[in-house]
C-alpha cells in the first residue's frame, strides 16, 4: 500500500476516532494497564484484515475526493 502523505491534511478527527473505534477490541491490556501504560494488540483474524484494506481503500477514496473539493473551491478564488 502506498503512503499519502499529500492527504493528511484532509483527514478529520472523525476518521481517526472511526479508526480507533474499529480497533479497540483487539487491545488488551496487561493488569498494571494503570501504572504502565503497557498492553499488547491481538492479532487480527483474516475477515479482520479483509476489513482493514476495505476501510484504508475507502478513507483513501474519501481523503482524494476532499482533496479534490479543497483545489476546486481554493482555485475559485
């Protein structure tokens, strides 16, 4: 997969949290989670990546065509 860096800029808190939220199940934390901040990440079943690259394809897809409205709207100016 490709790093956009170009489409940073675009990305909303909104995607993040989606993002964060899809992923939360899989986190486990150890006992002393409280005192050291120390956890792991489960590892994701194959439906799980399936679903990863579905959703990284669309946010893509979504980040270009913000990216594409932004130069529109900035170039009538």
């Amino acid at each position: 997969m490709k790093l956009r860096l170009d489409l940073l800029e675009h990305l909303t808190d909104e995607d993040i949290m989606e993002a964060v939220v899809e992923n939360t199940h899989r986190f486990k934390p150890e006992p002393l989670f409280s005192k050291t901040g120390v956890g792991s990440l489960s590892s994701a079943s194959t439906e799980e990546r399936a679903r990863e690259v579905e959703h990284s394809t669309e946010l893509t897809r979504k980040l270009e065509e913000r990216a594409r409205l932004a130069g529109k709207s900035s170039g009538e100016k």
